[in-house]
C-alpha cells in the first residue's frame, strides 16, 4: 500500500508506519500454496492412510472384501450411524457429548414402525413424529445443559435410559415390529440405485461443483485484492476428483451401483460442512467450542448455540434411527442399542473430531463411519464375529483418542492449541 | 449492532454529541456489592474524548468492576451513568457495544482456533447466508495495516500469535464495532518488553484519533508513557483523580496503598478533575 492510498484510508502520511509493518507482513498464505494443502490435509491424512491400511489387510486376506457388491454393501451399511456420527460432530465441536444417540435412534425407529403400523399413520406424519419428538429430546438437554450446569455426558446418560425406556414401552410385548417391504423408506435403504447414467452424472456434477466452488473463491478474492493463487492447481485438483469419482462409481456400477442412500448421505455431510465452515451458526459452535466466555464477550448467545448443537445431534440421531428402520424393514426393541452408540461417537472421533471442541470438521463422520464399517464388515467375511469385532473397534478407537490427546497437548505445548 | 455499522471500521472515533467539553463518559455515585461485599461505593468517573485515563489501585480497588459496569458485563446497584450527556443503564455487553463502549479484556478474549479475520469479526460477522470472507479479509488487513499492527499472517489460528499479537488483535476487534470509548483491562500484564511498547503504542494511536481510552493497569511504567488522567480506586471508593502532568509517581503510589492522609485530601469531587493528590 502506498502511502497515498494510506493517506485515503484515514492515516496521517507523516504518522512514521512501523519499520517491519509493511504491507507484506498482513498476509494470508493462498490456499493453493504446497504448506498450506499439506496442513489442511494435516488432520484428514492419518485416517486416510488408516482406511487404505484396513482395506489393504482385507482385501489381502478376503477375496471378496474389494468386490464391487461388497463395497456398494459397506457403503449402504454405513449411512444410518454415519447418520448419527454427523449429528455427533456437531456436539462434539462444542466440547461437550450425546450419550444417547443409540437410543434416540431407537426411539425414532420405534415411532415410525408403531406409527406406520398400529396408529396407521401415513409414512412422512410418522417421520414427522420423530423428527419432532428428537427436536423435543435435544431441546430438554440443551435447556438441562444451560440451566443447570450439568455435564452433558450425565444429562445425556439419563436421558439413554429414559429414552431406552420409552422406546420399550412403545414397541409393547412383541419385541419387534415389521415395516411393510412397500414402504418407501424400506426401498430407499434396500432397493434404490441411481441408475448408471445418473451416477456417472451426479459424480461429474460433484467434481465440476467443486472446481466451480475454487473458482468462484478465487474470482472473489481477485475482485477483493487478496492475494488468490492461480486457477490451474484448482483445476487440476478438480480434475483429479472428476477422475476419481467416475472410477468409483464405475467400480460401483459393476454391481448394483451407487445407492440413493449413500448418495443422500455423503450429500448431507457436505451439506453439514458448507454449514460448519461458511455459515454463522457453524464459525459460534467453533467459537463456543475453543472459548464459551470469549465467544459470550464477543456478543455471541452461548445458551443458544449449546442448545443448538444438542438439537442437531438428536435430530441427526432420529434420522439415522430412521434410515437404520427401513434398512432392517423394522424395529425392535434391540433398536439402536448394543454398538450403535459408540461406533456414531468413535467415527466421529477416528475421523478426526476433536473431543476437546472446536476442531473438526463433517467429513469426519464419513471418513469414520468407512473406518468401522470396514472393519466390521471385513471381520464378518473373515468369520470373526462380534467378540473380534468389539474388541478391535474398541482399540481402533482407543488409538483415535490417543492420537487426539496427543496432537492436542503437542498443539497446547507449541502455542496452536 | 446494524451491519453498516459493523462495516464502517475507522480508527476515527464519532465525536461526541455536544460540545468537547462535555465528558464522553461520566459515571457518578455508582455502587455496586456482591452479596455482603461492596465492590464500589460512591464512586465517580469523568473521560473525555482524546484522552488517556488510566484506572489505578490495588488488587480488589474495584478497577476490573467499575470496567465490567461499564462494558454491560454487571449491571451497577446503583448512581448514575451518562454517555455524551445522556443517562443510560448499561445492563448487556450488546447495549454497550451500541452505546461506543468496547472493552478488551485481560485474558479470554480471543477463540484460539479461528484465524485473526474470525476472531476480530467474532460476533459480527460479514454476510447474509454465507459469510462474505473476502470481505471480512479485506477489511481485517486494511484496519491491521491502519494500526501498524504486525500479524505475520492473518490466515492462522490466533494460537500461533505472540502474547503481544494476541492483544493488538483484541484491541484491534474493539475498534470493529466504531466505539467511541474503549476500555483496557491491564493489556500489557502478560508481555515482555517490546510487546509492551508495541500496545502502549496503539494506545497513543487510539487516543490521538480522538478515542477515550481507560487503562487498567498495575504498571507505573506504562501510565507514565501513555496516560493523561489518573484516577486512583482504593476499597471501593475513589482515592484521588491526578493530571499526570502535575503529580509525581510517589503520590500515586501513596494513593493507591493509601500510605498517607493524600487519599483523604486528595479525594476530589467531579468539579475538581485537576486537584492535586497531596498538600
């Protein structure tokens, strides 16, 4: 900046700019430079590298692991706790836990199965009914939450036995109900693939929504004078997405295809990260979640936003308990008991959400789901059943809070916490 | 806070309505207890517009009370607070971002893993639906630049930055919200030397755009450098308002300690801004 321009922004020209304040020292690295790509990879690396490792063992060790039919399997398997793992990342963001998520997903099959079958109602009031009744149950947390100081681990533990409670009372003496095979939700979770042109398509549109994304930033960031690096890493980026997104959906395609299920999810964890990283709401649970006092002193409504992050964490949690009903084409009381709580939190976490809030991102939640689905998933094909399955999903998990720990207390130790 | 306001960043502070002789801010007879402790009683504060005033006493004088009161943080029991002449009650940290008044605290002010641009914009951010980052980069440098501020990158989490960095940067969010009386809790207790001078700096910056600037502080040092007023606190109730062109450190100290008869004499009504602190 010259000092004519220093001039028209309101500072004196004679007023002596510190020696080593020049313009250059006020700078944003572009996105595009090398550091920056490896740091903003930094966090997704160890579990990519981990996915590849999972998948090399299996596929080494099980021919039919990397089949096209199985991997299009592991990708459905994964949506319903990928589901509730999203909602778990919102919660976790502002450093606090929903114990309860298993159960609420229990609750939300069980409303849709009585409500589809004994109340007779029609499939999208009965959703309805559950999607409201887990705004209900993560509104008496939040409330809970800011009025009483609990910690939300011991309000949501109560709230798992409530919930387990009800769901038991709702289901009655028959153990499980049967949702009709007709079903729309049973065909969108068991049946439905996009039709192969369609696929090919939608990963095309992805890729050119990414490309069209950098662009339009960088146009931005042109139009404001900010440093922007140049099109062609986007480009190519972009191009190497489109590459990658065609081979997989081909490989898919050889089977059964991509399904609307899959589909639908990996398009509400984008759509939960657009929310997280380019909105308001989603910078406060950041904010909340590094600093509550610093955020409130900044004007932001603390209560508001914990209240909010416990809302979207049962609501997600419902939907998955929704998605798993139409999955099984029932509910039971076994319903979103047994592992399904702790794989939602533990994918969240080994996809990289930080359980000290304010870091971590949705795609966490995606990159976790596949970490566990796999390992369940190729477990079973080895003829390893639960026990096996248990025990290494507990220490993949152990390892992922490890592995948080220390790069926390190491950012802590180095001034980036 | 509208968004034009929160996109008018200048480091020139509105004038004050009325004529500049009229206080900025005036506080009087403001008394404020938790429980069975009376944090203030009676207590008076005059700033006017381009001045320093730094907010003197011991631990427990009542200095960081009388600063929440004002930032909206604790509403007060009682008296009176005017701002350019007119009475207000200050009972929310948002009603005294509208009134001009921005206060930077000592510590817990900034969220350690946004960037520089997310934590001066902390609160008001740019944009309708999605947040207009350019924007928000843009003017984050220019009023950066404007304050001389060295940030070595306005891209990384706030973790990164020095002590004195951090503090340039809460100071520099102050001035976000246009105020025309900004309130510093003791911003250089936690720097070395150069970072020190770095915010003393800023602080002359701030008064010679025609700011009000209240410095809490414990450091002698640094009223000397930057400050035009002293107003010394001491168990709650004023003990002495100084020029400091007119008082030596020896008296302030004896005011603050209460070491002397001085904070007996030198306890001033608000008619008496300039009155000495010792006989």
């Amino acid at each position: 900046m010259s000092a004519d321009e220093l001039a028209q922004v309101g500072v004196p020209a004679d007023r002596p700019v510190t020696s080593s304040a020049g313009a250059d020292e006020v700078r944003r690295q572009p996105a595009w430079h090398l550091g920056n790509l490896l740091s903003r990879l930094g966090s997704t690396l160890p579990i990519l590298i981990g996915l590849g490792l999972v998948w090399g063992i299996f596929g080494a060790t099980n021919s039919v692991f990397l089949s096209s039919a199985n991997l299009s399997n592991l990708a459905i398997e994964s949506v319903a706790v990928g589901t509730i793992a999203t909602g778990i990342v919102f919660v976790l963001l502002v450093a606090q836990i929903d114990l309860s998520v298993g159960s609420m997903s229990g609750v939300a099959s069980s409303l849709l199965g009585v409500g589809l079958t004994e109340w007779g109602l029609p499939l999208g009031v009965a959703i309805a009914i559950a999607l409201l009744a887990s705004v209900g149950v993560g509104l008496v947390y939040g409330i809970v939450f800011v009025r009483f100081n609990v910690p939300s681990f011991v309000i949501t533990l109560a709230g798992l036995l409530a919930l387990l409670g009800f769901q038991l009372w709702l289901i009655g003496s028959t153990g499980t109900i049967n949702i009709p095979f007709g079903s729309w939700i049973v065909r969108f979770m068991q049946q439905m693939y996009l039709p192969h042109p369609v696929a090919y398509a939608l990963a095309g549109l992805a890729a050119a929504g990414f490309a069209a994304s950098g662009l339009a930033r960088i146009r931005r960031r042109r139009k404001a004078e900010l440093p922007s690096g140049s099109v062609a890493p986007r480009l190519l980026t972009s191009g190497l997405l489109l590459v990658g997104l065609e081979a997989a959906t081909w490989y898919l395609n050889r089977a059964n295809g991509v399904s609307y299920a899959f589909a639908f999810f990996i398009a509400l964890v984008v759509a939960a990260n657009v929310v997280l990283k380019r909105t308001r709401w989603g910078r406060y649970l950041y904010a909340v979640g590094a600093s509550p006092e610093a955020a409130r002193r900044a004007g932001i409504n603390v209560d508001l936003v914990f209240m909010s992050a416990f809302v979207v964490c049962s609501v997600m949690a419902a939907l998955g308990g929704l998605l798993a009903a139409g999955r099984l084409a029932a509910a039971s009381i076994s319903s979103g008991t047994g592992d399904v709580n702790l794989n939602a939190i533990a994918a969240a976490v080994i996809g990289g959400t930080s359980l000290f809030g304010g870091r971590g991102h949705a795609y966490s939640a995606l990159l976790g789901i596949l970490v566990i689905q796999s390992i369940s998933n190729g477990l079973t094909l080895l003829a390893l059943s639960s026990p096996a399955r248990f025990m290494i999903t507990g220490g993949v998990l152990l390892v992922a809070v490890i592995v948080d720990s220390v790069s926390h207390r190491s950012r802590v130790a180095h001034g980036r916490a | 806070m509208t968004r034009e306001r929160a996109l008018s960043i200048t480091t020139e502070a509105p004038l004050a309505a009325g004529d500049p002789g009229q206080p900025l801010v005036s506080v009087r007879r403001v008394t404020k207890a938790f429980g069975a402790i009376r944090a203030l009683s009676d207590v008076d504060l005059d700033v006017y517009a381009g001045e320093v005033v730094a907010l003197l006493g011991d631990n427990g004088a009542g200095k960081s009370t009388l600063a929440k009161i004002l930032a909206g943080a604790h509403p007060a029991d009682s008296g009176e607070i005017r701002v350019g002449g007119r009475p207000v009650s200050i009972s929310s940290p948002s009603e005294a971002q509208a009134l001009g008044i921005a206060i930077v605290y000592q510590d817990l002010a900034l969220c350690e893993n946004l960037d520089t641009v997310a934590n001066l914009f902390l609160g008001r951010e740019e944009g309708r639906f999605l947040l207009s980052e350019e924007s928000m980069e843009k003017h984050a440098r220019s009023l950066l630049l404007r304050l001389s501020a060295k940030i070595p990158s306005v891209g990384t989490a706030v973790a990164s930055l020095s002590g004195g960095q951090r503090q340039v940067v809460a100071i520099a969010r102050s001035l976000l919200g246009n105020p025309s009386l900004v309130i510093l809790d003791e911003p250089t207790a936690a720097l070395g030397v150069a970072q020190t001078a770095e915010v003393l700096n800023m602080i002359t910056q701030l008064s010679e755009s025609g700011h009000g600037v209240v410095l809490i502080t414990h450091q002698l040092a640094d009223v000397q450098v930057v400050a035009d007023r002293v107003v010394v606190l001491r168990q709650g109730r004023n003990n002495g308002t100084f020029r400091m062109s007119e008082v030596s450190q020896e008296d302030i100290i004896a005011a603050i300690t209460g070491a002397n008869n001085a904070g007996a004499a030198g306890r001033t009504g608000p008619s008496q801004q300039s009155s000495k602190g010792s006989p």
